[in-house]
C-alpha cells in the first residue's frame, strides 16, 4: 500500500500489535528497543536496531533507516527528534516532537489544556517539601494527588496523600522526581476515547468507553460505556476538542474523569495507541493500530472506520496480568477465553510476572449482557461456557 519504511520507537506490544496491523498491508516496520522485545518477536526484518528509544545515538540510527518515525511510548528522547527534523527534511516525525514533549511532561500538558479551555483537575508545581505539601493540603483539602510530571505509568509516578500523616511517605515514595500536585477528582466513572487525526488536521472518534483500573492498572474496559448517549457525546466533543489542540497526527488516547455532578474532566492523554483502545481490534471497523497506521502515511480514513462494527456490537477487553501469586495461571483464564464464542485473545511475548501486562482478551456480543456472562465465565473457576 506504501512503499516507504515506518521506524517504531519502542517494541511493546502497543508497537507489537501496529507492526500486526501494517503488514496486513504490506507497509515494512523496523523497531528500535531491546533484542526479542514483543514487536520484534513478529517481525523478522533485519534493519531492527537494538538500544533505547531514549538514547539519541540510537534513534538517530533507525532515523537514518526510515522515512516516517512513530512511537508507541510517549517516554522518547525529543531534543534528538527535534534536531533530526531539522538535519534530515525528508524524515517525517509523526506524532509530532512538539506534540510528545507537550504531552511527556504531565504538568506541561495540563497548562497547555487549560490555555485550550479543556477542563481539567486544578493542580500546581510543588516543591518536595513538608511545607508546601501541607499548604496544597490545606488548598486542595485531603485527599489529593501528588505526580510525578514525567516517566510516569501505571500509576507509577503517582501517590495519594490521605492526610497530612502521609506526607512524608508521598516524598519517600516521589523523591528526585519532578513533582505536581492535583485536586482529587470525585468521579464515578472513569471514561477514554480513542482519537486520530490525520494529516490534514481532521479530527475522528471513536467510541467513548468506560475503563475500570484495578492497582492504577487496567483492569476492564467497556465499550461503549454504560453512560447516557449525551455523556457518550460531550465526551467525544471535549477528547475531539483536545486533540485539535495539538501539532501533527496519528492516534491518541484521551482519559476522562465523569464527575458526580455530570461534568466530565480530562485526566490525561497519550500521543500512541491506548490500552482503552485495544478493543477496537475486534470491535471497530478499523483498529486503533491500522488507524494509527494509516494517519502517519497519509492513507484514506472514510467516514464510519472509527466506528463499532456494527449498531449492536459491544464489546469488553479485558487486560491479562501476569498472576500475583503462580507464574502463568494467567493462562488458564486465556483458555477459557478460548473456549467462548467471539472472543479473541491477544498475547504479547512477554514472560510472566505478577501485575505485569502479558496480554488482553476481547469479547463481544450483541448487547453488554452477553459480554457480561462471557466475561464472568472467563474470571471464574468453570471448566465450561454455558451460554
Ligand atoms: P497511565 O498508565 O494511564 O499512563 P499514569 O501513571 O499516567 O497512568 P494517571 O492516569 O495520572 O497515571 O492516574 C492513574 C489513575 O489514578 C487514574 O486512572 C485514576 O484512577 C486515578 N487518578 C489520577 N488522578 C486522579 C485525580 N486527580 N483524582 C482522582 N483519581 C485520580
Ligand atoms: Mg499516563
Ligand atoms: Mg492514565
């Protein structure tokens, strides 16, 4: 479909499953990260480049072996970026080295939101210290959010300060780290969105989903989310409405808190596909990936390609985490997976470990009941579907 060679920053399975979505169309990927890493695993070109998609020397390597450079983690070295767009023109950066340091920096990205009238949680710089973490207290009231503004994922990076009696454990856990501090959110759910934007500016959604986080991690995501359609719609408006706000294309996903008061606040964005978005595979007429894919190479995008597959496809992903407490029992969920009708499982090459990320499941259904008995069979202990 396209001659030219994508570079991927990064060889997760977010890079994993775009290089899967490219070669169905016979666009070539090369990965730069470490050796064996998942996207490499399914890719067997030879201009791969083992390092760090944080170390320039390294990405100027892969930069010299490519036409368009993409990133499926927003964690990358961008003064190398920024110098690579100025030494080699030809080289199309894609999302944008301004748009991935607007977003990198947590904090950063929240003042650019708001000088964009997005809604947003109040926060503030803070300084590791005793005293100021008590004043934001006294500000913000308890509990509050204390961040880190970068590196951060997972909820690695963030702390709940409870009380003031938790302060000193907030600056343990934070120290040397670039701190903000942020208004705890009410919410009663939490919503995300899936975005992309092509060259050309344009803006399309998909559906806005509803996304249950077990240890900051996400556990569950239901598409579409079990809101009213007016919710479902002002959310896609705001998450559209963000991503107007930033240089360049491909995809982004756009967390939301929806408070008790019907107001909807953006928690955060990525500038790459989103674990929120990973339902589309199965779910949606284009992929969060192929849709990423066809962004960054300028490819046709028509109308409906964002949305569900059809008027009564729903859909449940469900994240598989390495086992707390047996190497692979995780497995044993999968092949229950397996063993329901329309449900796909997706696993990345990871080796097992506990709360780690190895894979996700995607059922569907024509309503969220269906998916909802599908889903408790597959987290139970039965050895068959009942349908
Ligand atoms: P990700 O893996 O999504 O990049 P992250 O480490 O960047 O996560 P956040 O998205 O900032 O972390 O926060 C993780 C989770 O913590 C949120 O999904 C939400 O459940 C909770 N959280 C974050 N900020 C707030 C807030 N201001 N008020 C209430 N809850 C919050
Ligand atoms: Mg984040
Ligand atoms: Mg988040």
């Amino acid at each position: 479909m396209d001659t030219r060679t994508v570079g991927i920053l990064g060889g997760g399975q977010l890079g994993r499953m775009i290089v899967e979505a490219a070669s169905r169309l016979n666009i070539k990927t090369i990965i730069l990260d470490a050796p064996n890493s998942p996207a490499k695993q399914i890719n067997a070109m030879t201009e791969h480049v083992n390092g760090s998609f944080s170390n320039p020397k390294d990405i100027e390597e892969i930069a010299k072996k490519c036409d368009v450079l993409t990133v499926e983690i927003e964690h990358v070295d961008v003064p190398t970026l920024k110098k690579l767009q100025k030494q080699l023109p030809k080289l199309e950066i894609y999302p944008s080295p301004e748009t991935i340091e607007l977003i990198q920096d947590k904090f950063v990205q929240k003042e650019h939101l708001i000088k964009h009238s997005i809604p947003v949680a109040a926060s503030q710089a803070v300084k590791s210290t005793k005293e100021d973490l008590l004043r934001i207290g006294q500000e913000y009231g308890f509990p509050y959010l204390l961040k880190s503004r970068t590196l951060a994922y997972d909820g690695r990076g963030n702390f709940v300060v409870k009380s003031p009696a938790h302060i000193d454990e907030a600056l343990e856990t934070l120290k040397d780290r670039p701190l903000y501090a942020e208004k705890f959110a009410p919410f009663v759910k939490e919503l995300a969105i899936m975005i992309v934007r092509s060259i050309d500016g344009k803006v399309y959604s998909y559906p806005t989903v509803e996304t249950i986080h077990q240890d900051n991690i996400c556990h569950v995501c239901y598409a579409p989310a079990r809101v009213p359609d007016s919710v479902q719609a002002k959310a896609q408006i705001l998450a559209e409405n963000a991503i107007k706000s930033f240089p360049g294309c491909g995809i982004f996903g756009v967390e939301m808190f929806y408070l008790e008061d019907g107001e909807l606040l953006l928690n955060e964005i990525a500038p790459r596909p989103h674990n929120s978005g990973h339902y589309t595979i199965d779910a949606c007429v284009t992929s969060q990936f192929e849709a990423h894919v066809r962004a960054v190479l300028n490819l046709p995008m028509p109308k409906n390609f964002s949305q569900l597959s059809t008027t009564n496809t729903n859909a449940i992903m469900l994240n598989v985490l390495g086992d707390k407490e047996e190497k692979n029992k995780e497995l044993q969920m999968c092949e229950r997976a397996l063993n329901t009708p329309s449900c796909s499982v997706y696993l990345y090459g990871k080796e097992s470990k506990p709360n780690r990320k190895l894979g996700h499941i995607n059922i569907i259904g024509s309503s969220m009941e269906e998916c909802e008995r599908k889903l408790d069979y597959i987290l139970s202990e039965e050895t068959a579907y009942k349908a």
